[in-house]
C-alpha cells in the first residue's frame, strides 16, 4: 500500500495534467494543502518534494510552489526545458556555457524580443548533454531586462530554467517553435563529435512569459542520433512530441 504522501503526490500530478493547477499557476499553501488531504504539514512537503524532484514544480525560498508543466513530458503542446524533459525520460541532463558576449539587437532580434535594434543583448552559446553525451548546441540571445540574471549563472549550471525560477521567479509560460534541418558547421560539428556537414535537427524557438513578454529566442541544434521528433495526429489535435532517438 502507498505511503499517503505518495498518494497526495499522485493525486496532485493529475490535477496537474488535468489544467486545475496550469502552467505558471501557484499551488495552495501547504497548510491549506494539509487541510485538504486531512494530513500533517510535514507529509504535505513529502508530496511536494516528489513533485519538485520530477521537475513538475519549483519554487523561491519562502514562496510557495509554482507550476512548471505536466506529465506530458514530451509534448511541444506544453513548454518543458531540456533539463526538464531529460528528468522526465529518466536521463541526467548538463550545460556548459561555450562562449557568451553582449551584443547589439540585430534586425532579427528585435522582431523576436520586440525590442529596439541596437539594444545590448547577452547571447550565450551553450552545449547541452544526456547521460554525459553532448546531442545539443544552444545559442540563445536573452532580452535585455533579463540578461543579468542569465550572466550570473555559473557556466555548468544544468537548468538555467530552473535558476532564474529560484534567482528571480520567472517562469517561461509560453514558447513557438520552427523545425528544421540544417548542415553541421565546423563549430557545431566539433562540439557534438559528428563530422562537418552531417545533418542535425534545428529548433528556432522563442520563449514568453504569461503575459507573453519575450524571455528569449534560441537557434538549437540536435544531433539526430540522439533525439528525434515525433508528431500525432488527430481530427482535433496535432501534438509534436521530443523524444530519445531509437
């Protein structure tokens, strides 16, 4: 028989999967989470730590915790962090910044992060792992009200996701995404351990908050022998979905 937290966990991802707590959303205090479930604070936390743990939840010292997504680990019709995605599957995720440099806004740029052009802006080239293995190259351009917090975190940090949810409480609410293929340049191909020219799967993605201020814009480039992605249809629903290469 489960231990009641591991039940008030579960009972919590559902609601979650549900909508009844959505993306961004805060969940009820743990006394009113206590009073709820008929339990004691302290089992309340264990449930809580559970869900924090699968990257379901986060939250800010002395705040209370905050939505991140769902179950649905793997589909694009929800916004989920590599980090995040990699928990999920089961995998360790890592980063390591390559190189990160202020810039001025190009044309491209200010269309994306609505901003104007010329506005100093911290691109960061990042290389991401699973399991120890490199399978993506990052290089995101951050909005300008958010690029100090991104410069302060430490090169190695596995989910800056997750740290600016700690460092300033931001959640990355909304996200659009294009798929592509493109050939693997010297850099990528170096930094990946694939040969010059081999094919890799590119995600050009911008992130916005809830109330859709743009966060960021990324140019992310898979090596396809790592991930791959799937789409499903239906007559009403057409979700993309990451997932590990087979």
């Amino acid at each position: 028989m489960a231990a009641r937290h591991e039940e008030i966990a579960d009972e919590l991802r559902r609601a979650i999967d549900r909508g009844e707590y959505a993306v961004g959303a805060r969940l009820p205090a743990e006394t009113d989470l206590a009073a709820h479930y008929g339990v004691s604070r302290g089992t309340v936390r264990q449930a809580v730590a559970a869900l924090t743990a699968e990257g379901l939840i986060g939250s800010r010292q002395g705040a209370r915790r905050v939505v991140l997504t769902s179950r649905r680990s793997q589909s694009f019709a929800e916004l989920r962090s590599f980090a995040q995605w990699a928990r999920a599957m089961g995998r360790e995720a890592s980063g390591r910044v390559v190189a990160q440099e202020y810039r001025p806004a190009t044309a491209e740029d200010a269309v994306h992060l609505h901003l104007r052009a010329g506005t100093p802006l911290l691109r960061v080239l990042r290389l991401r792992g699973l399991d120890g293995e490199p399978v993506l190259v990052e290089r995101t351009v951050y909005a300008d009200w958010i690029s100090p917090a991104v410069e302060a975190i430490e090169p190695d940090c596995p989910s800056v996701t997750q740290r600016l949810l700690d460092d300033t409480g931001l959640v990355f609410a909304y996200g659009e995404h294009v798929i592509d293929a493109v050939a693997a340049g010297a850099r990528d191909a170096d930094l990946l351990g694939v040969r010059r020219t081999s094919p890799l799967l590119r995600v050009r993605r911008v992130t916005t908050t809830r109330e859709g201020r743009p966060v960021e814009w990324s140019d992310d480039r898979y090596r396809p022998d790592a991930v791959s992605f799937s789409v499903h249809n239906s007559i009403g629903n057409n979700a993309l979905a990451r997932k590990t290469a087979e």
